[in-house]
C-alpha cells in the first residue's frame, strides 16, 4: 500500500502541473492555464484518484519524503522514494551499520538522489 501511495503523491507532484501553467495575470484575472492542468487518473489496488494536484507546484516541485520503519516493505519504499530516512533505534550498531549500508548500496529513484541545490 505504502509504495502505491508515494506513487499517487509522484503523479500529483510531477504530472498534474506542467511547467508554465501559473500564468498570475491580475489584468486578466487569470490564475492558471487550463489547458497545463491535467488529472492524474490513478486506478491502483489501493487508491483511486482521478483528478488534479489541488495547488500549484512548490518551487523545488517535489516535496521531500521521510520514511520511517525498519520493515521489509518500509526499506524497499524508503529506497525507491524517500529523500530522507530516519531510523529511530537499533538493537547493536553493528544492526544499524548494516542496516544504513543496505539502505544506501540499493539504486534509488531520480526523486530520492536529487542535487541538494533543488531542494
């Protein structure tokens, strides 16, 4: 369920508003280009959400995600999404030390391993 619902958050952050859709004429008073808003139509096992991201995209478009939890699905949502990870106990260092190098050796999406400067 977890990996789906960062899926819909993706598709809302990054497909519902194209580059240029703000428009913020005062004289015309329009806000946004219509035509630059498109609804995600997500059909998944978990969620439907067919409609548009309700605000405009933030400067760095993409929010920054934070995961926490040590279970198996909790680590692969954590590698595939998350820019940051927190992990709030460990029985032994030798645990966590194994648990950070598992967590950073696996490939992460293009949103997870963005330049700091985009942030």
């Amino acid at each position: 369920m977890a990996e789906e619902y960062v899926e819909v958050l993706y598709k809302l952050f990054e497909g519902s508003w194209e580059e240029g859709a703000i428009v913020r004429d005062r004289e015309k008073r329009v806000f946004t280009n219509p035509d630059k808003v498109h609804e995600i139509g997500h059909k998944g096992k978990y969620f439907e959400v067919p409609g548009y991201h309700l605000y405009e995209p933030s400067p760095q478009r993409t929010l920054l995600l934070y995961q926490a939890g040590a279970s198996g699905p909790g680590k692969i949502v954590c590698r595939q999404a998350c820019g940051v990870r927190l992990r709030f106990a460990a029985p032994t260092k030798e645990v966590l030390r194994s648990y950070v190098a598992e967590c950073v050796a696996r490939p992460r999406s293009r949103a997870a391993t963005r330049a700091s400067s985009n942030l």
